[in-house]
C-alpha cells in the first residue's frame, strides 16, 4: 500500500510559478510539498524580463538577493533598438532606424525618474535557466526534503475535506498525500483538464522559433541594448527577419549568450528546418564568420488562452496554467509571481486560522480578471509591431520590392528624411511593450478583498506607459521611501514584508486608529496587524517628503494593507466612532473570524 501523507497543501509544478509559491508559503509557516516531474530547472532562455513588482515582492520576502546580483544592471537593459544589420558594409548595412527608452532607461528624463521613484526596485533580467536555480534552492532551503523534482501527479480525487493526490517518483514508488489544498502551478498541462476548465480564446497565431547560442558580438553590440530587431532589405518583414536579446551572465556587449528569436506563418514549413537557422542568423546579422555554439532551439506558438476558472473546489489555479499570452511586455512569470502571492497568504490566513475560508473566494475574482487584462495587453502589444512593417511598406516574401523601400528609407533626402520620421514615429508607439510601467503597477482590482469606499476610480494611462499612484482600495501602496526611528530606511512595502499580516498605516493624529487596532490585535492575535504611524513625531518618518502626497487621507486618516500590499481599506478622513471602522473592516475582511473570537473568549463588549 502507498504510504500516505497528511499535509496542508500540495503544489504540481516546479517552474516560477510553483517555486516562488512554496517560499513565500514557507515564510508564512505553512506545510507544503512541491511535486514536478522533471529532474532539473528549465533549460529554456525565456521569462527573462522581471518587472518592478515582481522584483519588490521577491525583495520582500528576502528571494531577491542573489537575482539582484546577476541579473542585467539597468545601464545595459535602458534602450530597444531597430537597425538593419550588426555587420556589413553596404550602404544598407549597420544603419540605425529608429531606439526608444525601455523599462526606464538610463538618463534624467521624467520616464526614467517615473521608474526610479514609484519602486524600490528597478527591474531585472535574468533567462529562467538561470533564475530557476535560486528559486529552487531557496525553496528547498525554506522546506527541506518537500521539494520533489522527479516525481509526477498520477491522480487527484477531491471529498468534502481534503485532495487525495497520488504521486509516483522516479523508481516508481507510489505516495497519496492528503491535503486541504492543491494548486495547480504546471502551465495548464494536467490538472485544469482533468477539472474540465476550458483555455479560452486564439491560438497557434504565430509559430515562434527561438536560438539559444553563445558568440561573441563585443565588436558589434550597444552596451545599452536590451534587445535589438532586425529589418533589412534582404530579409523584409519584422518575422522574416528577427530579434536577438542577450542572455549574459556577462552583460551589455561583454555578453556571452544570446537568444534569436524568429517568426513563422504557423503554414510555413521552413520553420522546421533547424539547420538553416544557424546561416539564418549570420545572413541577418551580416556576419558570415560569427562562430556560434547552439545550446538550445525551442519551437512555440503564440496564442492568447484564458482559463473560464480559476478555482474549482479545493483545487486553485496559478501563472500559465489560467493564463497565457505573447511574450510581449514580459507579462507571463511576472504575472504568475503575482499569482503566487495573492493565494499564498489567503491559504496561509486560512490554514492558520487566521481567517474564514471565505476569503479564498476572493482569489479567483482578482486574479483572473489580472490576467485577462495581461493576455490582451500582450496580443496587443504583439499585434502593433506588424504596424513597423506596414509603415515601411514591406511586403512577405518581395525581397526586390523591400529593397527598394529600404532604399528610400535611408536615402539622403527630404522624402527619405520624412519617411524616417514617420517610421520613428511608428516604432515610438512600440512603447507600448517596452515602457508599460502603468501596467507593470497600476493594476488594480474591481472585486475582491477590499472594502471599496466610494472614492472616483483611480486614474488610469490607457497606453499603459504612466502609472498614477493611489492608495484607493484595491490597488497596489505607494512606494515611498520611509525612515525608522534608529536611521533605517526602508519603503512603505517594507512595513509589511513577508509577515502574514496587515498593516495599519496613519500618522501622529491618528491615535484613535492605533487604539482600535490594539484591541483587533488582542482578538486575532499581536502579530497579525503591525502599525505604522508615519509623520515628524513618530516612529516613523516620511523620508522625501513624498509619503505626504501619495497618502490620499488627511490627517488623521487611516490605510489598511493587505500581506501583498494591497489596499484593503482606508479611512480619508479621522475617526467619527472611535475607531470603529477599522474593527467593522476587520471583521468583513477576516470573514467575521474576530467576532467569533470575542464569542470564544467570552467578550464583554458587544459584536460589531
């Protein structure tokens, strides 16, 4: 008989998703086993783009050191480019058309002073063969022996209490665990379809090829390169064509690795001609003796899927298994990671009786409605880089005929001057893929858990390129940065960290607040609600002056932050019924668990 196990949650799958889930379970204190059937890391140099939230969340739940040491410093990741060739000396050869700022450049302009002052972290890259490894040593480290790589999910079977999984490793020796929750982190390969949930909407729109080599490209490459796409007369089209991103672990020109990626009409059967890549890649980049040593070719298709569910019972969920879409603005690990942390400390809150299980009912809610807004902002973005091709006038497959336009393109004349601002003005509006900070962190949610107060919807760029700080329910705190009473600096995000608990933020005449929420405390416990009063005369001081204007309360006022830092509630104005709104908003919050409380210890004072 298999030996079985009891155990709260069971997670399939060993990527981003499933690995940065099991440590931030393991900093909330919760038990897990983590099941994936292969025997290592991805192999693949894909998701290497780690937005500003993902990056603050990591560094809040101390993940993010060693990332923060290899991955692409930001003077080398500031600028996306476009030009016809890395080599060559016709006259076509090695022209610049048109650069843009990406992810916050690397200047004094107020886009790259936007990205340095909403976060405490700029971004990173890092190719998930590399970014893999940390994540599965940093959960192994937090939950020794319950990292399972090698082993596969034969079965699950849901009763009224528990999942009964059965997993099967490599000698073929077979365990059942039981636990109260499963999650689902295995990109939508085996769990969703056994549940019957559906991936909705397009797919196989374009087949992708991408080349993962080492070379040496010092010669040619812009230290400021994040990535470079090439259109030249010869080759055409943006997809016959290509672009190439390095891959370090040296960056900006020093890089030893790189990924080319290509395009493919899903009809076209040169696609699985694997050894006409490699000349592929020395004709477009002009340079026929470039010694390349192919580690990996990876063939996929873009498409645009949406899970009709998040949840079905006991079982969740999470990154590529409810969504997935084009790899534009780097959305699918970033949005996973996110994925990950909103259920870790709801399953955390539950499990630990810190909460009702009703709040599990906010997850799906929040976090399919985030990635429905990804996976169409990532066909969009997708589909706009067809517009460059359009405003060249280039055609698939009319090699005379794109010449010829790329002739007039870089001619030394006033129409080629004219056709080269009008492309330049083209190719700005791919900004929507490389500069979406307002997607990055305005993201905010229409239903979930958080008490809505009535306030106007927060303002929001509909190219996604601004992010609007607020702290109206629902939506990401503010960074600002913060100083402790010892000299400590510290953001705003860090009040929480990765403590599984709220934060109560006010200031020095907010005394009513911090009254009622010492007595929540002596309800559910001295640890699930840390206070911040942050003003000249407190704990807490605001830094830069910028705490001030990004609080949206006057004095007096009062924000309640959720353990992801998310608004859960706020008070614009004081206190009218000594504190008792923030104790009505607990007890809504928490599922009325501090009611229940109170009725265990025998309270005196009445129920909210």
């Amino acid at each position: 008989m298999p030996a079985e196990i009891i155990i709260p949650v069971v997670i399939i799958g060993g990527g981003g998703c499933g690995l940065t889930l099991s440590s931030f379970l393991s900093n909330y204190g919760i038990d897990h086993v983590l099941i994936e059937r292969h025997t290592g890391t991805s192999d693949l140099p894909k998701a290497h783009y780690l937005n500003q939230r993902t990056m603050e969340i990591l560094q809040a739940h101390n993940m993010v050191d060693e990332i923060f040491q290899k991955t692409c410093p930001p003077r080398h990741m500031s600028q996306v480019a476009w030009q016809t060739s890395l080599g060559g000396h016709d006259a076509l050869d090695r022209r610049l058309i048109h650069k843009i700022e990406c992810f916050g450049g690397d200047g004094g302009s107020e886009y790259a002073q936007s990205y340095k002052r909403d976060a405490p972290l700029r971004s990173g890259n890092l190719p998930l063969f590399r970014l893999e490894p940390i994540l599965k040593a940093l959960a192994k480290r937090n939950n020794h022996g319950k990292i399972l790589f090698g082993h596969q999910m034969l079965d699950f079977v849901e009763d009224d209490s528990r999942v009964r999984t059965t997993v099967v490793n490599g000698d073929g020796t077979k365990t059942i665990y039981r636990s109260q929750y499963l999650v689902a982190a295995d990109g939508g390969r085996t769990v969703g379809p056994k549940l019957g949930i559906e991936m909705r909407g397009p797919r196989n729109i374009t087949d992708m090829v991408s080349v993962h080599f080492s070379a040496d490209l010092s010669e040619y490459w812009d230290d400021r390169y994040f990535a470079c796409h090439f259109i030249n007369g010869e080759n055409g089209t943006v997809f016959e064509s290509g672009a190439i991103v390095p891959m370090g672990p040296t960056w900006g020109s020093s890089s030893e690795e790189w990924v080319f990626h290509f395009g493919f009409a899903m009809d076209d059967e040169a696609r699985h001609d694997e050894s006409a890549l490699v000349p592929r890649i020395r004709e477009l980049l002009k340079t026929p003796d470039l010694v390349l040593q192919v580690h990996k070719i990876s063939h996929w298709a873009i498409e645009r899927v949406l899970a009709d569910s998040y949840r079905k019972g006991r079982v969740f969920l999470a990154g590529d298994a409810g969504n997935r879409r084009p790899p534009t603005t780097g959305l699918g690990l970033n949005t996973a990671i996110e994925d990950s942390l909103n259920l870790a400390w709801k399953l955390a809150m539950v499990i630990s009786g810190g909460a009702k299980d009703s709040i599990l009912d906010t997850y799906e809610p929040e976090r399919r409605a985030v990635g429905e807004i990804n996976c169409d902002w990532g066909l969009f973005t997708f589909n706009n880089s067809a517009v460059i091709n359009t405003v060249m006038g280039l055609l698939p497959g009319k090699k005379e005929h794109n010449k010829t336009q790329f002739e007039l393109l870089l001619e030394d004349s006033d129409r080629g001057s004219t056709f080269r601002a009008q492309v330049a003005r083209i190719i700005e509006s791919q900004s929507v893929e490389f500069c979406a900070h307002g997607i990055e962190l305005g993201f905010g949610y229409n239903k979930g858990l958080f008490l809505p107060d009535g306030s106007v919807p927060a303002k929001r760029d509909p190219l996604g390129l601004q992010y609007f700080p607020t702290t109206k329910p629902g939506h990401r705190l503010p960074h600002a940065w913060i100083e402790k009473s010892r000299g400590q600096i510290i953001s705003t995000h860090h009040i929480v960290s990765h403590h599984l608990a709220f934060a109560l933020i006010t200031d020095e005449k907010g005394s009513t607040w911090v009254s009622a929420a010492g007595r929540i405390a002596a309800c559910i416990g001295n640890n699930a609600l840390i206070v911040a009063q942050i003003g000249d005369r407190c704990p807490y001081r605001d830094y830069e002056d910028s705490w001030a204007h990004l609080k949206g309360v006057q004095p007096g006022g009062a924000i309640l932050v959720r353990p992801d830092n998310i608004v859960a509630w706020r008070s614009i104005y004081p206190s009218k019924r000594n504190g008792k709104e923030l104790e009505e908003a607990v007890d809504i919050l928490l599922g009325g668990l501090r009611e229940d409380s109170e009725h265990n210890q025998g309270a005196s004072r009445p129920k909210l």
